[in-house]
C-alpha cells in the first residue's frame, strides 16, 4: 500500500511547462506515493485538474477538488462559486471534495477598510462553500489562518455533516483540535509538523490520534524536513509521513501508511 498526498497543488508544476509535472508525479510514484488530491483555488485551476484527473483515470494517481481558495476571493467571488456545483454535474471525472474554502486573516492587507471588505468576502463565499458541500453531501477541505473559531462557528451555523470536513495544514493546538473531534471533523499535517518549533502541531496530532490522521504536503509550499526551504513536491509526503510514525506515534512506518491510506481513501470516497 502506498501513500496519499491528500492536498497538493499541481497548477504550480503544469505551468512551469516541459516535463516538470510529469518528472514531479514520476517523483511521487517512486517514493511510493499512490494517489494524490490536487485542490483547488479559483476557477484558473479547476478545469486544469479535471483534465489532469481524466488523464490519470486508469491509475487513479490525480483525483481533484474544487474551491475558492480565501486568498482568491474577491468582489467576484459569486461568479466563480456560482461555477463549482456544475463540476459535480459535468463531465467525468467528479471532484472528490469541495474546496479549498474558509478564511484568512493572515494575508488580508495593513490597511483596516480594505481588510473588513475583503474578510466580508471571504465570509460571504465560506457561506455559500458550505451551503453547495450540504446540498452535494461531500467533504469539504477548509482553510484557516488566523481565523480558527469564525470557521467553526461558520460550519456549525451551515448544518453541513461534520464528519465530511478536514481542516487542511492543521497547526493549531490541542484545544483547537478537541474542538474538531468532538463535533467529528478531522485535521490533516503538512510538513510543519517536521519542524523544530512546531512542538503544539505534534501535540496536536497525538491529540487527534493516529486511527484519524492524514499527511499531506500542500505542495509547493511548507516542505517538510530535510529538504525544508526548497520548494515542496508530492514525493516528500514520505518525509512528513515517517516523521510522525517514528517520532509522533512510536509505530511502524508501514502502519502509518496503512492507516493514512486508509483514512484518506475514506474520507475522499476513493475506493
């Protein structure tokens, strides 16, 4: 059994053009990587990956989200949710979550009436995120920087199904993850939780425990240790995936794939 990169961004390999997509997912297969989900951001990217999940039907390599990242989202942002449910009722292949979607207070600019607006936004397309995952009654992959208890307080009011919402690159603490499990939903690790300073990611996740972890790599970004400061690929899932099976639950490296694996197929429908 191999692993599964469950959030990954390939636009950012595609548009390097050549062979760098195709030498990336080479990469990923060698280092025993058997599935990945690319996610989406904003309607530059989504008929990019349904094309690239066609492309890999056979082998199941590339499934593909689709979502309104928060840092995508602006005046416009009712044109490009108005677009997603159609994904689900078009073409083949299907995506297998919605989102990314949420909030981020993070990158919102210095300037206090710019930032109210655009957080207003962000809100508004979140809403409406969870309004169209309630209706599919699929998982929905959320982003939250800096806004941890608005998202949670978002997804209460929505009635979606808690159980089908993973809080991607989770790098809060302990009380914030209690939060999610006993509501039902699910956080997954990025490379951060490889790092030195990341000691409330690793408490985290043994918070959560191993029977309900994911890894992912949300590459090109956070890449884990030894390669952290060079930009991350799908292949360095085994780095983040090794680190938590020896130094975060004590287990077999083989254990925590089966179990990731498996929870990952889960979670994503991916059979």
């Amino acid at each position: 059994m191999g692993l599964i990169d469950t959030h990954t961004h390939l636009a950012s390999f595609a548009r390097q053009g050549g062979t760098v997509l195709s030498d990336t997912l080479a990469r990923a297969q060698a280092a025993g990587v058997e599935a990945m989900v690319t996610i989406g951001t904003s309607p530059e990217d989504w008929e990019l990956y349904r094309t690239l999940a066609r492309e890999h039907g056979k082998t199941g390599l590339v499934r593909y989200a689709v979502g309104l990242h928060p840092c995508s989202v602006d005046g416009g942002w009712a044109e490009a949710m108005a677009q997603v449910e159609g994904f689900w009722q078009g073409d083949a292949p299907r995506p297998v979550a919605l989102g990314e979607i949420g909030l981020d207070r993070f990158h919102l600019p210095k300037d206090a009436v710019a930032a109210a607006e655009i957080f207003a936004w962000q809100r508004a397309a979140f809403r409406e995120g969870l309004a169209v995952a309630k209706r599919l009654g699929c998982p929905m992959v959320v982003h939250s920087r800096g806004a941890f208890q608005e998202c949670v307080e978002l997804i209460d009011a929505s009635g979606v199904d808690w159980t089908r919402v993973v809080f991607h690159c989770f790098t809060e603490g302990v009380a914030e993850m209690a939060e999610l499990t006993r509501r039902g939903g699910l956080g997954s690790f990025t490379g951060v939780l490889t790092y030195k300073s990341a000691e409330n990611v690793r408490a985290a996740a043994k918070a959560q425990g191993l029977a309900r972890m994911m890894v992912e790599t949300d590459a090109p970004y956070l890449t884990p240790m030894p390669h952290r400061g060079k930009p991350n690929e799908p292949a360095f899932v085994r780095h983040t995936a090794a680190f938590a099976a020896k130094e975060v639950f004590g287990v077999d490296y083989d254990e925590l794939v089966a179990i990731t694996t498996a929870n990952a197929r889960r979670f994503f429908g991916l059979g």
